[in-house]
C-alpha cells in the first residue's frame, strides 16, 4: 500500500504525521519543498522536492495541485498531511478537486481501513470508515509521536509540477510582536483564567514563568475581557500547546480549553474549586486560593535556586 505525505518545511507536526503515516503502508512518499533526505528516518523511502515559481510562498490551491498531480504519478492509496491550519487547508483543496471524503484529525488507522478521529474540541473519540480507493486524512497535532525507525538517507528526487496562476497565496508574513518564549515552543506553560481575577493578577503568573523560562499563556474568557491579547489565548481557538508541564491557574477547563492543552506531558491544577472540570485531566492539582499558592510556590523556587 503506497502512502503519499504532505511535509511542511520546518513544521515538527509534519513527523507526527509520518509516523501515522507508517501504519497506513509503504513504500511512504513525501512532498515537500525543499531536498530533505533526513526524512528517511521516519520511514520515508522518496522525497519529491517540488520546484515552481509559484510554490515560493504558500498559496494552498497550488500545494493541491502539486498532490494532485504526484498522486497521478505514483498511484498512492493514501494521501497524509499534518493536522495544521495548513495541512487541513490544503487536503480540502485536493478533496474538492478529486471529489472524495475528507478525515480530519485522525489519531490511528486500523487495518479494516478504519480510523479514530478528534471530535468536538477533544470531549470524544470517532471511529469511522473512509469510503473511498483514495483515503485523505490529516493527524491530530500532539496525538502521535513523531518516532524514526532507522538512520538511513530517503531518495530526493526533484518534482516539477505544472501550475496554473493561482489567485491566492501568501504576499507578506506580519510578525506577531512578543516578549520572551513563544506558547508553541515552551516547554513549561503558566497558564491563567477567570481566576486570576484581573489584568493585574497575571502579574504573579509572570513573576513565576520567570523563575521557570516559560511561556504566560491564558483562557479564552481572559481575552474576552481584555486582561490579556488573543496570542496568549490556549485553547481550540487559539494555540495548541504541548509543554512538558502546564500550570492551570484559575481555569475552570471547559472543553475548549483542554483542547488547547491536551498535549502537555504534564497538566498541574491550582484552583480554588474541588469539583472544577480540569480536574478531571489534570495529573496533579492543588486546591486553594491561588493569590496564596501561586506566591508560595515563586518563594521555594528562588530559595532553591538561591541554595
């Protein structure tokens, strides 16, 4: 069974996806836009750098073009993409050219042809079945581990694919202004809610991630009242973390939100409500007030880092 993949240049989830990948068939084929012959750790036997003057900048019409076009060339019975705002555009771009079904979010694939899909934010699990020769699927981000299978090099074979002027795609890329480690990359995430109380509160939040190199990260209702901008916002709306550990201050834990931080290797709760839904996930929690807990913990992490 031959799988073909879509890999972001630069984008980890991508790995993810060639490990799920894996399970569907082999030989695995890639589609990526520039010579990556490391991807043969993952399992990949050919990378296909596709080459075109309009594939310098991201423009998702295009991208499905290329799929498309190397799908008719290596007949695959899988086509794989990352479950990235990128990934998911461009998979419903090809769908709608080929006129096949779409399974977005996918966590496994079985061997009747089966798959386990995220649904409603991450409150439950989907088995479905693909009805189609050509199966088209992105992985759920943090819900596969990326995982190499040997040290050897992929063949790079260069795809030029025949594009038309396509309308849409990437002119500029506006940088968002931040200050310190970005919520995707941190491995320690401070994270507060309704809780917190007011703008001003974060400020102990701050103070913490400080003392532990993380990222301030917060709810959807902080936003919504202006205590914080939408680029700190954790959540199905906002950025899906996977951090080593995150520490939920003053969250409640609607749906949502843990749809933002179900990757976390490790969720800490301090809250002052014993019966709060996060709870629920978290591995570890600490019932009080969190004016009280949240300083108490800054002041045994400066004596121990004074010791």
């Amino acid at each position: 069974m031959t799988v073909l993949a879509l890999v972001e240049p630069g984008e980890e989830l991508s790995l993810q996806a060639l490990s799920l990948a894996r399970d569907l068939g082999d030989p695995v084929h890639v589609l990526t836009f520039a010579d990556q012959p490391e991807l043969g750790a993952y399992g990949v036997h050919t990378v296909h750098a596709a080459v075109h003057d309009q594939l310098s900048s991201y423009a998702p019409a295009a991208w499905a073009a290329c799929l498309e076009q190397l799908a008719d060339r290596i007949e695959p019975d899988a086509i794989v993409a990352a479950g990235t705002n990128r990934g998911n555009e461009v998979l419903a771009h090809l769908a709608a050219r080929r006129d096949l079904p779409f399974a977005a979010n996918c966590t496994a694939v079985g061997s009747d042809g089966t798959v386990t899909r995220v649904r409603w934010g991450g409150s439950l699990l989907e088995e479905a079945r693909i009805n189609a020769d050509l199966k088209v699927l992105s992985v759920a981000p943090h819900m596969v581990e990326a995982t190499t299978v040997n040290g050897r090099e992929a063949n790079v074979e260069t795809f030029e694919p025949d594009l038309e002027e396509q309308v849409v795609r990437v002119a500029e890329h506006a940088e968002t202004p931040s200050a310190g480690i970005s919520l995707a990359e941190a491995k320690v995430v401070v994270s507060g809610g309704r809780g917190v109380g007011s703008a001003d509160g974060f400020g102990m939040l701050e103070e913490l991630a400080g003392l532990l190199n993380a990222a301030v990260g917060c709810s959807r209702v902080v936003t919504m009242a202006g205590w914080r901008p939408h680029t700190d916002q954790v959540g199905q709306t906002g950025t899906k973390v996977a951090p080593d550990l995150y520490i939920a201050c003053g969250i409640s834990g609607a749906t949502q939100h843990i749809a933002g931080c179900k990757g976390a290797k490790k969720i800490l709760a301090i809250n002052s409500d014993a019966e709060a839904p996060i709870l629920a996930s978290a591995d570890y929690a600490v019932i009080g007030d969190l004016a009280e807990v949240v300083p108490a913990i800054t002041a045994e992490l400066r004596k121990a880092q004074s010791s």
